[in-house]
C-alpha cells in the first residue's frame, strides 16, 4: 500500500505559508509511520504519527489466501494421481468438504475483516481528520488543508474485485475485465472482437428467442444462466428498474443517491475532478429531467472512465 499527502498551514496576513507533504500508507501499522507538519512558529516543525493498526486484518486475509492456495495445489495432485486412494472407503470426499467448508469461512471473514481494515485506513488517513492532529490548524487565525489527498484506488481494487463492492459496482468491474481481457496491449478492442463477443457473451441479448428469459424464468434464473457479461448488464439493469419510477425514468436525486451509496469506489477521490464535478452539476440542474436506462449507462460509464480504480482493475488479468 502507497499514498501521498500534501498539507498546507497558513496565518493571516500570510506570515507564514510552509507545505508538508508524506508518503504514508506503506504500511498498514498506521501508528508506526510519521511525517512532519508546519507550525507556523517560525521555521519550526511537528512530527505526528497516524491513528490506527490495521496489520492484524492485512496478515490475516494473506494468510489464509496462501494456505488457501497451497490447499488447490495439493487437492490438485491428489485428483490427479491418487484418485483410488481419494475414493476409498469415501473419506477422501468428506474431508475435502469439510476442509473446503472451513476454508470458504475463514476466506468470508478474512475479505470482511480486511474490509473493515480498508475503512479504518480511510478514516485515519483522511485529509480532515490529518488536519485536526496538527497544532497549527488549532488556531481559528490558521487556515489549513490539503493540496493533495491520497489515492484509495488500489486499496478499493483489493475489495471490489474479491466481492465486498455492491452489486452495482460488481457488475462494472466485470464488464471492464471482460473488455480488458479481449482488448489489444493499447487497450483497444476490434471490431471482429466486439462482434464475436456479441455472438458468444452477449446471445440472450441479441437473440429474439431470448427476449422473454426474465418473464420465463424469473430474474434469479435468468441470472443464473446468462454469461459473466450478460449478468453484469443484467444486474446493472436490474438495479436501474428497481429504483426508477412506473414510467421507466430514473429522477436526477435518486442517480445521485445511487452513485453515493452503491457507486462510492468508483467516484472516491474524484471531487477536485474538473469533468466529475460537471457530471455532479448536471445532476443538480433541471430536476424535473429524468434518466432512462441508456442514460443511467452512459453516466455510470462516464464516471468510470474518470476513476482510478478502472486502471486498478484492469491491471486484474484474467486467464483465457
């Protein structure tokens, strides 16, 4: 884990004017690391340590993830060359599953507790709570804050991508590894490309017979049987349908309450984005003007495109 942060302390009339800035988050022994911050008494600076320990959560996660591993690797070979000894007398099956069942726990906590890491590490490192630990910023004649905040992408990555990210956020991340596993290295995608993926990821969509799937079998089962792909759009459709109106239209407020409850790895960390902040005013603007599901599309995308996590996520390779 990497960050930076630049913070600045000012008095009235601009007598002292002094920048700190630190790369902190490289471990997440938050309370180990240090950096110095202005005083503005004289040339003076304070060192301040973080609030916060989040290694417990980190090493955790890790672990079971390796032994995780070494457990596929090892069922791998035992699969493979002692099937008849894995078969006998059943207790091969039985202890696979248990070990599987015990694994699959302590990977649920292990993703929920380095969840909650990553909020801590948000909360400690946020710029305004980083503020209110210096001595400067104490005086109401001091105007402090911060040039530069740091970037929480990677650390987003690591929970979206393993499944704590909402549905929403799921099933945009899916759709960008999709197209960044069939891209070219300039992360272009062909047109003969787009066009089989259509043929092969895409068919329930494309194909008339298919139109009525969802009245047919339900949205769980519909679901259950599209592609990775058609479930990404599904589940983004799904989600629009439910908070829209009996019209169809989705209302400027309710997008916004979406992009900040279901969207916030995506749009974290982008409020000094000069193109953010105009999507953010267009949604503020002519209320009575309301999104379809093209629009909601185009506006996740949009965001998206702007975010730092879309190149966090696709540095996710998939196998083919």
């Amino acid at each position: 884990m990497s960050g930076d942060m630049i913070l600045t302390a000012q008095t009235t009339p601009f007598t002292c004017k002094y920048e700190s800035q630190g790369s902190f988050l490289r471990s997440s022994r938050l309370h180990q690391v240090t950096f110095e911050v202005p005083t503005c008494e004289g040339k003076e600076r304070q060192k301040l340590a973080l609030i916060g320990d989040s290694s417990s959560s980190a090493e955790f996660f890790v672990t079971v993830a390796v032994f995780a591993f070494l457990y596929s690797l090892a069922a791998t070979v035992v699969y493979i060359f002692f099937q008849n000894k894995y078969r006998e007398n059943n207790r091969g099956p039985l202890i696979d599953f248990i070990v599987t069942v015990v694994f699959s726990f302590l990977w649920l906590v292990g993703s929920s507790a380095w969840a909650k890491g990553l909020s801590d590490v948000k909360v400690a490192t946020d710029p305004k709570e980083v503020l209110l630990l210096m001595s400067a910023c104490k005086q109401p004649y001091n105007k402090c804050m911060a040039v530069h905040s740091p970037v929480m992408s990677s650390l987003n990555t690591s929970v979206v991508t393993l499944g704590k990210g909402s549905d929403l956020e799921k099933a945009i991340a899916t759709a960008a590894l999709i197209f960044r596993n069939s891209s070219d290295p300039d992360g272009k995608l062909g047109k003969a490309t787009a066009k089989n993926l259509l043929q092969t990821q895409f068919r329930n969509f494309t194909e008339a017979k298919n139109n009525g799937i969802f009245q047919r079998e339900g949205a769980s089962g519909a679901l259950g049987k599209g592609s990775d792909l058609e479930k990404a759009i599904a589940t983004a459709a799904l989600i629009f349908r439910n908070s829209s109106d009996p019209d169809g239209k989705l209302g400027k407020a309710t997008a916004k309450n979406l992009l900040q409850t279901q969207f916030r790895n995506f749009t974290e960390g982008q409020e000094t984005k000069p193109k953010y902040r105009d999507i953010l005013s267009e949604l503020d603007e002519h209320m009575e003007n309301k999104l379809d599901f093209e629009d909601f599309m185009i506006l996740l995308l949009s965001i998206t495109i702007l975010s730092d996590l879309l190149q966090n996520i696709w540095s996710v390779k998939i196998m083919k």
